[in-house]
C-alpha cells in the first residue's frame, strides 16, 4: 500500500488531524482564525489558486486531494511577510514549505509545476557534492525546456554570464563536476540518515 | 412653598478677566436698579474661601437668602457656590459673555450690554423663585423588592443585603437559579480561561437562602404595585391563591430571558428530528451524560460528531427571527464543543458560524483554547438541516464560497435570548394608525403577561426601548428605566452573559438603593439628583385636560376620579414636561416654573427698532446644549452678542407662553436647542425633547398671528459634542435676522 493510500485509511475524515501530525509545524493550522491578513500580505497570493488562508480552510473542510496537488505553495518564495503579520503568529511560511514537502512525499505534488521542478533539481545539484554547483544548475535551468530554447536563453544571458566570471562569482571550470565539501560521504550518510528517520515516522504514523 | 421676605443679594466676581473686561461698577448699578438686589457686592476672587464666606455670612446674618452670582458659569465651582438654605441663580459672566466676545473696543459696548442683561435676567429668575424644600411626602423604606430569581436577581438580592438593605425576592418558578440552574457549566470567567467551569449556582442559592435580610418567594408573581419609590405597595400572588402585601422602598425588575423558538427558523427542522437541539436543550444532555460520553436523544447512540449552527434566527430582517444579535452565543457554543472534547473522545465537532463574536481578552483565549482543542470553525451559513436517520447540515462556506453537506449524529442551534418584558405601555404609539389616527392593532399581537402590574395611569410595566428590552438611558444611565425607582437588570434590559448579568445586577442594586434614599429625602434621581423641588399643582385652574399625565415620560402622574392630575412626588425626575404641556400654565417648581423663565425674557432690555441690535432668546437644555455653549466659551469660540442664553431643565420643559410672550415683547429671533429625539435619543429625559419639537411644529400658527417670518423660530438637536456647531446655530439666526430685518413688536 502507497504510503498516500496508508494516510487516507488512517485519518480517514480529518485532514486537519492529518496535516497536524504529518506536516512541518501542520499543528499550528487549527489556529489560524481565517482574518485574512495573510493572504492580503502575501505580495504573490493574488497570482496563485489558493493563498494561505484558503489553504488552512481547505484543509479544515477535508479538501485532501485539493490541497495536496495545489501548486500554489510550491511558489511561496519565503518572503516572510505573512509570518510578521499573522495576528495569531502561525508560522505561515514554514507550513506552506511543510504542505509542499508533504505532498512531494506522498508523491502528490504537481510534476508540471516549474517551482517543484526547480527545487528538485537544486537538491539533486547540491547533494552530488554537498554544496550547489552553480554553473551547472544555471545550464539546467536554461535547458529545462530543450536544447534549441537553451541555447536562445544562454545567449540572451551571455553577457551576465561574462560579468559573473569577471568578478570570480562563477567559475567555468566547475562544468568538469566542481569542487565538493570535505567530507562528502560524511554528509551524504548524514542526509540519508535523516530522511530514513523521517520516513520511518511517516510510516509509523500512517499505521 | 415656602412664604417669606426674599432679601436679594447680588455678588459679582471681578476675577478670572471678568474685571478687565466689563465695567463691574455698572453692573453693580444694574443689580440694585433694575434687579432690585438690596445687598450688591464686587470681589475679586469670589469662589475663594474669603469670597466664599463673605456670602456666607451675609446668609447667616439674616441679610440675604437669595443669592445672585455673577460670575462663572452655573456648571462652574458649583461646590463652593452651594448654599443649600438660599436660594441661588448664576448669571453668566464668563464662559456665557467674556469668553464668546472678542476682547477689542468696538465689542466693548454690546458685551457690557450682555453682561448687564445677564445680571438683570439672575435678578428676575430669582425674586420669582422660592427656595426648594422637601415635601414632607417622602418616607423612608429601607427595603427592595427583586422580581426575579435567575443569577441577576440572586446578585441584585446579595448585594443590597451587603449593603445592610431587606430584600424581598419573588421568582415565579418552585426554585431559585432560573436558566443558569438548568447549565452543564459556565463560560469561564478564571485565568487561563481554556475551560468550561463549574457555575457555581448551589453556592450562590444558598447564601441567598441563608443571608438573614433577604425574604424569598417561591411560586410568587407581582400581582400588583402602587404608590412611588420610598412608599411602593406591592402585593404578591402566590399560585396557591394566598396573597401578601409587602411595602418596598423601590424595585429592580430582573425578569431575564426566554429562549428563541426555532420553530420561527422552519428549514432547521427542529422538531422533526430529536437529534437538533437548541442550545439550552443540549445543557440538559450533558448533564444527562453525567462523566460519560453526551448521547444523541433519539437512540442513545454516542455522538462521534456534532455541527454547531450559529445565529439561528438572529440579527435577521426575515419574518419572525430577532432582528438582534444575543453576542453570546459564539462563546457558549465553544463551551459546549469542549463539552464534547472533554466527554465524547474523539468527536468531529464543528461551529459554523456567521461573525464569530468572542469579546475581551477573556473571549480571545478561550476562542483559541477551542482551536487547541480541535475544534473546527468555519465560517459558513446553514441553509438547511435534512433530518432523517443521519442528519445533515446544508451550507455555504463563505471563505471557499462553496456549498457544501455535511452529515453529523448530532445538531445545536444557537437561538438568541428573548427579553421576558411585560406589555409596552406605549406599544399603541408605534403602532400604525388609521386615517383617523387611531392605532391599528396587529392580527397576530401576542398578549404578554404583566410582570409588574403597576397601577399607573401610564401602563403595567416598564417602557421598551426596541425588540422588547426596557427602556434606559442607554449611554448615561443604564439601570434606570423609565419609571422612577424601578431599575432593570440583566437580560431583560439588553442581551448579557453571565459575568455581565452579575455586574449589572450590582449596579441596579446600587442604584435602587439611592433612589429610596433619595426618595426618604425628597430628593431627585438624576439627572437633577438631590434637587428638592417638585412639581406644584394648582388645582383651581385646571381644566382636566390630561396633556401633563399623558406627556410626563416618566409615568410619574396619576389621575383621580374626576380627571384631575395627582402627582407623585417621588416618580417625578423633574423635568419639567408637564409644566411645559400645560395650556393653563398651573403647574411649577419652587425654583423653575413660567415665571422664572418668563421673567428672565421680560427683563432682557430690548433696544428700539433702530439701534440695529436684535435680540435673540436662546433656550438651551441644561444637560448637553448649554454645556456645548460653555464648552464653546472655554474654547474660545465666539457667537452673536445679541443672543440671551436661559438654560431649561429639558426642552419639553419649554411652554409656549414663553416664545408667544418673547416674540410679543419684540425679540427678534428664538432659538431652542434641546438633545436628539427619536431611536436614537439622548434627551435625558427620554420624551421631553421629542414633546417639545411636536409643540414647536405648532408655533408656526402663532407666528402667522403675529405676521413673523417663519424663520424667527429654530428648533434644533443639539448633543454636547457640538462645541462648533452650537454656537454656529445663533449666528444663523443672527444672520436670518439681518436678511428679514428686525421684529416691528419693539416698544
Ligand atoms: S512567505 Fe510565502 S506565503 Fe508568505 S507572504 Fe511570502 S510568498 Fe506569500
Ligand atoms: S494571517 Fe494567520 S490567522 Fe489570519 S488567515 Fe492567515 S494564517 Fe490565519
Ligand atoms: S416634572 Fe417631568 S417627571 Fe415630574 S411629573 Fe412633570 S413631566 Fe413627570
Ligand atoms: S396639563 Fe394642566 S390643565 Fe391639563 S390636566 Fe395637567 S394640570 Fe390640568
């Protein structure tokens, strides 16, 4: 059994119960008193399907499915704004991050999303040598969508790219696989321990 | 009324700008000239001790016993210009002369001429006064009756028995603590406010049982109450047909609340299904659960999930709901959704609710403890509850703007509370009326029980203000109502939680106590507390006309066999209605009657047509427009010189003869400022305002007598926070006077 469908046989009728327990400061949700300030405060919520506030009702209304697959939160960009405002000090951000990174472990969330997207290949960049190889992930980015809009989007950054170099923020060498962290292997195990934990938890809790 | 030598003594203050600002030696003149004061005399500092005592001693040496003071406004030093065994006028140097006119040469003459206007008019008010003294009606009862034996009544009782007052309390029901018995628990009212509490109420019967001043009768209604505060008749009706009579000095009514009937609110279904409960019926199934879990009536099945539906009925335009919101219901239906977190395990509980209403610091955390608890709150309205096996609850959720359905074992509607009054006795005067202006009666009225059954020429019970909850000064004077030494308390007055009730009950008791107080001293509640003049009544000139017994707002007049008007002596606040309604102008106060006034506006000195100086009467209500013009004084605000200021007790204390007389004797302009009437009254006197701008909208046939411009006559609303406006208002007519001209009745 997925660990989803485990999760949906668990909490069965209550998504709050779920979030409370499953997600990164989730338990704060319950007390968010739907004032509004912080979807009036997010400088992007307009843009997205589902600001906070409608997120934190969504999951109070067992809108699982809707929540889950939402992209809205995979674009919070951690500016902040509605944590120093919420009235109730819910800390906004970190459950929008929470909700994402939850619904990326149930393998929910929206593969078509370019933010998801990003944020994936940033991880995998980062974790190759445990520190973010920044010319590589910058050629990832330019080449997401082809080789032909690739190449269109270097040249229109090219003389960005020159300045950069100029001022030894990024190195062309590092295109051979860079330079890595010292103990690389020490860090990998390190990482690798705490998502064991971390599902172990999952696991547990959808039982 | 007293019969006696008045022996004037005029006193005026050089002080405070006064002396360098007029010419206090003409003054002076004009007291002993025209106001005929025997004894004048000029201070410089005269609400001083030195000041003070010198017009004490003349007093005391038998020189003068009617003190005229020229100086500060009468709202001014009132403590130290109290001679309680003179008679007293101020005339209104300061804030009412100096202080509006601008301190140059060319103002000098008309703001002398101001001055010795308001010394002439001191003078005249007081040779036609007499000083005030008591009664001797007045009794003393030290005892209260409590009609009512909920938590406001049982608090009203504790606490005038603390006090060291006899309480009789009367509770219609077989037992003390009313709908507060009948609660699980309480919304807290202890730090850290996260809980349901215990409510306490066996401890509170029993010291009301147990306190030694304090009578109870159970079984017990009010069948009928006579006579006035200090000398209340009240006879009790006990339901197995005995009856008592007890003699009370005054009354505090806390009849409380009924609930809302949710069979007005059809699509909630409440009788279709034993699984909706009101509010009040859910209390009965907590206690029915005893330690266990709450169980659905209809099975016993143990609640796994419950929908709280908020504001059934309430703040609603519709057809048979409340057009009121209660305020508390948010708070209880928390209480009751810990109530299911605490017994039932783990239940869905969720509130709907429309605007969630959790006052105060105390509401706040115990909003949030719901949340801690897991209660879930949305915001959405119920447009139908489905009965039926599973019920379920049809809403929309504002937030989501969606519809949605939801089934639960259980349902609570939140009804409102419904004040337990008796029968308006102006009800027929909102009423809608027929062609010939008589009431006509709605098909559907409900007749409602007396609870009072006061034998008054105005009707059983206590005024409403709206929606049924009794009339009050709902800003000034809460407690009070409309008939003098009656005080409303609790639910029956507005829409209370339980700490609230509490305090308010408290008040009402202190209340009730200064009025029978008052009362054994001859002396008025406010707002004219401790004046001893009351209204005399000369019964030779009466026409039985009733305009006084129906217009007294107060209900303080009764009628005798012959029609003719009896006075009471101790429900009379002192308005001065009556003496204002009254076409034969036969009834007055020892310090305010026709000729106090009438005489001040006689004594103004009215220069001839061609002087250019107009004259404008200004009859102020002294509770808010004449503070406004002082205010305004003090504030440096200037206005007219021409105007001639008299406060009035309250505008429907304003007779007719007077702006007849005025106009006739050749002022040029009249304005009368009293408070808001209306819904929204601030008249402290509740109708006076109101009478007096009806009697206004007649004036305009006297003034077409006359041949006078219509605009000669300016009735106005005035609240004491017009400190611009007011003095705006008599350069109005200042300036209406300039454009019609002067009045031709100057001789
Ligand atoms: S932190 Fe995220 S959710 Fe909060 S205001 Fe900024 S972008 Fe919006
Ligand atoms: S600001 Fe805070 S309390 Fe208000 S809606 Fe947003 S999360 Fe809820
Ligand atoms: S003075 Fe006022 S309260 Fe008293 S009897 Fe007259 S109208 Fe009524
Ligand atoms: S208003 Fe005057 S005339 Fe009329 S009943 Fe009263 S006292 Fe008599």
């Amino acid at each position: 059994m997925s660990l989803n469908t485990a999760m949906v046989e668990k909490y069965r009728n209550n998504f709050l119960q779920e979030v409370a327990g499953n997600v990164e400061e989730g338990d704060w949700v319950k007390m968010c008193m739907q004032c509004g300030v912080c979807a009036g405060s997010c400088p992007l919520g307009n843009a997205w399907e589902h600001t906070p506030q409608k997120l934190f009702m969504m999951i109070r209304a067992n809108k699982r499915d809707e929540v889950l697959t939402s992209d809205s939160m995979w674009m919070c960009t951690s500016c902040y704004n509605c944590i120093v405002r919420c009235p109730r000090e819910l800390p906004i951000t970190h459950i929008m991050h929470g909700l994402a990174t939850y619904a990326k472990k149930l393998g929910l969330a929206p593969q078509s999303n370019p933010t998801q997207w990003f944020s994936e290949t940033f991880w995998n960049n980062m974790m190759k040598k445990g520190r973010v190889n920044e010319l590589k992930l910058g050629l990832s980015l330019y080449f997401k969508d082809g080789f032909v809009s690739g190449i269109k989007e270097s040249i229109a950054h090219q003389k960005l790219g020159m300045n950069m170099m100029k001022a030894k923020r990024m190195a062309p060498m590092e295109i051979m696989g860079g330079h890595g962290v010292k103990d690389l292997s020490g860090l990998q195990k390190m990482i690798k321990k705490a998502q064991d934990i971390e599902a172990e938890r999952l696991e547990a809790n959808s039982k | 009324m007293a019969n006696y030598d008045k022996k004037l003594g005029a006193y005026i203050c050089s002080g405070c700008g006064i002396g360098d600002r007029l010419d206090v030696s003409q003054l002076e003149t004009t007291a002993k000239r025209d106001g005929k004061a025997a004894n004048c005399k000029t201070h410089d500092f005269l609400c001083s001790k030195a000041g003070v005592e010198m017009i004490q001693k003349d007093i005391d040496d038998g020189e003068v016993n009617h003190v005229i003071i020229g100086g500060c406004s009468r709202r001014s030093k009132i403590e130290a210009f109290r001679f309680p065994e003179a008679a007293v006028t101020r005339a209104n140097l300061r804030e009412g002369c100096i202080w509006i006119r601008p301190d140059n040469d060319e103002a000098q003459e008309t703001t002398q001429e101001m001055a010795d206007d308001l010394i002439r008019m001191a003078c005249a008010e007081s040779k036609y006064m007499n000083i005030p003294t008591a009664s001797g009606e007045q009794e003393l009862n030290k005892t209260l009756l409590v009609v009512g034996g909920g938590i406001t009544g049982m608090t009203t009782a504790l606490e005038s028995a603390k006090a060291g007052y006899n309480v009789v309390l009367v509770e219609k029901a077989a037992e003390l603590g009313g709908w507060m018995a009948q609660l699980h628990k309480r919304t807290p009212n202890k730090m850290p406010y996260a809980a349901p509490q215990d409510t306490g109420i066996d401890a509170t019967i029993a010291a009301v049982n147990d306190h030694a001043n304090i009578t109870v009768h159970l079984n017990t209604t009010v069948s009928k109450t006579e006579g006035a505060p200090g000398r209340f008749k009240v006879e009790l009706a006990v339901e197995s047909g005995s009856a008592s009579t007890v003699d009370v000095g005054a009354i505090v009514q806390a009849s409380g609340f009924n609930m809302f009937d949710p069979a007005n609110v059809p699509a909630m279904n409440h009788d279709k299904s034993a699984d909706i409960v009101t509010n009040m019926e859910l209390e009965a199934l907590a206690n029915a659960a005893g330690d266990g879990p709450i169980k659905r009536p209809s099975d016993g099945k143990q609640v796994s999930s419950v929908i709280f539906i908020q504001n059934v009925g309430q703040n609603s335009e519709e057809e048979g709901h409340l057009p009121y919101h209660s305020g508390i219901g948010d708070m209880v239906s928390i209480k009751q959704a810990m109530y299911f977190k605490h017994l039932n395990g783990d239940c869905d509980t969720t509130i709907l609710f429309d605007n969630l209403r959790t006052p105060g610091a105390a509401g706040e955390d115990f909003y949030r403890a719901g949340q801690d608890a897991m209660v879930t709150f949305r915001k959405g309205i119920a447009s139908e509850v489905v009965a039926g096996g599973d019920l379920e609850v049809k809403f929309k959720d504002m937030i989501l703007d969606e519809e949605f359905t939801e089934s639960a074992d259980l349902v609570v509607l939140d009804v409102g509370m419904v004040p337990n009054s008796g029968p308006d006795p102006y009800a027929a005067d909102n009423l809608p009326k027929d062609e010939d202006g008589n009431p006509i009666e709605e098909e559907n009225a409900v007749s409602v029980e007396s609870i009072l059954n006061l034998d008054y020429r105005q009707g059983t019970d206590l005024p409403h203000l709206r929606h049924g909850f009794t009339d009050s000064h709902f800003i000034c004077f809460p407690y009070e109502t409309r008939r003098t030494g009656i005080y409303s308390a609790g639910p029956v007055r507005r829409p209370m939680d339980i700490h609230q009730t509490m305090e308010d009950a408290a008040g009402a008791a202190m209340k009730a106590i200064q009025a029978l107080e008052n009362a054994g001293k001859g002396r008025a509640a406010h707002p004219r507390s401790g004046d001893l003049s009351y209204p005399l009544f000369r019964k030779e000139g009466c026409t039985q006309c009733k305009r006084c017994t129906v217009e007294c707002p107060f209900g303080a007049i009764n009628e005798d066999e012959k029609g003719f008007p009896v006075f009471n002596e101790s429900r009379c606040r002192r308005c001065g209605t009556c003496m204002g309604a009254c076409p034969v102008r036969v009834i007055s106060f020892d310090n305010y009657s026709v000729d106090t006034v009438g005489q001040q506006i006689k004594n103004v000195d009215i220069p001839d047509e061609f002087d250019e100086k107009p004259r404008i009467l200004v009859l102020a209500c002294e509770n808010d427009a004449y503070p406004a013009l002082d205010m305004a004084g003090q504030n440096g605000i200037e206005y007219s010189s021409f105007a001639r200021i008299i406060p009035v007790r309250c505008l429907g204390s304003v007779n007719t003869i007077w702006l007849t007389d005025a106009l006739n004797s050749g002022y040029d302009g009249i304005v009368l400022m009293g408070c808001s009437k209306g819904d929204e009254y601030q008249c402290h006197f509740v109708k006076g305002s109101e009478m007096a701008h009806y009697r206004m909208g007649k004036i305009a046939d006297t003034l077409q007598t006359l041949s006078l411009e219509e605009e000669r006559v300016a009735t106005y609303e005035v609240a004491i926070t017009d400190i611009q406006r007011a003095p705006k208002l008599i350069n109005d007519m200042a300036e209406t006077i300039e454009q019609i001209g002067m009045s031709p009745f100057k001789f």
